[in-house]
C-alpha cells in the first residue's frame, strides 16, 4: 500500500514537472510573438501607433498575470496545484484571447 502511494506521488510530481515545462515554452512563445507585434507596431503611422499600443499593453499586462500565476503555480503545494492550475489557464486564455484581438486589428 505504501509503495503504490509513493508511486503515484512520483507520477503526479512527473506530471506536474511536465505541464511546467509545457507552460514555460508557451511563455517563450508567447513572449516572442509579442516582440514580433512590437516590431510591426513601430512600423504603424503616428496615428494607428496609439490604437496598438494600447493593444500591446494590454497583451503585456495579461502576460505579466500569466507568468504571476506561472510563479505561484511552480512553487504549489500538492494540495493547492489544482486551483492553481486552472488559475493559470484561465489567464493564458485571456493572454491567448488579447493576442488574437490584437491580430485582428492589425
């Protein structure tokens, strides 16, 4: 009995090990095509520059909360890594949601 515990405590510890790499490399990810949106912003006439600005501000506060919620989420304990978790997508999704936005409008 004790060792299937210790074998599921080492699985789940996998697991989680795992997700926080996934999330990781979509945090680089995303920190890159923020720098691509920069990149097009500067090239944007004086007039739009503001519109996507605003835009890129909002895409780099919600990343800002992801990468808050990514912290809390590395350092969780195993009884708050659910809540945890689904706190941190549920700010991807936003991120995800202000990135398309902005594709769209550019």
């Amino acid at each position: 009995m004790a060792n299937q515990l210790n074998t599921s405590i080492a699985q789940n510890k996998d697991q989680q090990k795992r997700y926080k790499e996934q999330v990781k490399a979509q945090i680089d990810k995303i920190d890159a095509r923020i720098d691509e949106f920069r990149a097009k912003v500067d090239q944007v006439e004086a007039e739009g520059k503001l519109q996507y600005n605003n835009l890129l501000e909002e895409m780099m506060t919600k990343r800002d909360a992801a990468q808050r919620k990514f912290e809390s989420l590395q350092n969780a304990s195993e009884s708050a890594w659910d809540d945890l978790q689904k706190g941190f997508e549920s700010a991807w999704q936003e991120l995800d949601q202000s990135f398309q936005k902005a594709l769209q409008n550019f």
